[in-house]
C-alpha cells in the first residue's frame, strides 16, 4: 500500500479507537496510544506493542504512575496491507490485540481467541 502520512495514520487509529466495544475500552486507565514509524529495531515484523504492566500483574498502582502506552508502527501495518480497508483491518485486529495484553490476556490466549 502507498505511503499515509503520520497525522492521517493517527487519524485511522482514533477512528478505529471510536469503534471498538465500551466494554473494551471503559477500564484503560492510565494509558496512552502512541503512533511510530517503526520498532526501534528498524524491522517490519511488529505491527504494535504494548508498553507496560498487565492489570493482571499490577501490585500497588496509583498517583504518580507514568501511563502504560500502546505503540502501533504506521510502516509495518502499511507493508502488510494492500488497500484502504485492509489497513482499518490490521489496525482494529492490532489494537484489540495489544489491548488484551493491558487487560492480562497473553499470545497463546490470543491465539486460541482468533486475535494473534
């Protein structure tokens, strides 16, 4: 797919935000979406991360905590897709999936789930 400027890709991402499930979304506290060129490698193969620790291994977590953040990599996700409507695709399918790991859910339950 051709090139999307930075400030249309992160346009993507908020629509894609707006449309997943309340119930996803309602219990993101202290989080942050981030978008990146790329991982800091300089590789292709990652399409987001989450940058943080799971609700599920949180001790103690209060004022004063530095946001938990979700990096998705605008190159990576435009590599694997062919138009328009395929990149919203890798986008939704790449955000419930780093979701899902602030909320605890590791790759092999992703994967039995269909997300990974």
């Amino acid at each position: 797919m051709h090139d999307i400027p930075h400030d249309e890709f992160e346009r993507l991402v908020i629509d894609e935000l707006d449309e997943l499930p309340d119930d996803m979304v309602e219990g993101l506290d202290n989080l942050v979406f981030v978008v990146e060129d790329r991982p800091d490698d300089g590789s292709l193969d990652l399409l987001g991360l989450y940058d943080g620790v799971a609700l599920t291994d949180r001790g103690q977590y209060g004022f004063g905590e530095l946001p938990d953040r979700i990096i998705l990599y605008r190159e990576p996700l435009l590599d694997i897709s062919h138009d328009l409507d395929e990149l919203r695709d890798q986008i939704h399918v790449t955000l419930v999936h780093e979701i899902a790991h602030f909320y605890g859910i590791d790759d092999t339950q992703l994967h039995e789930l269909g997300w990974a």
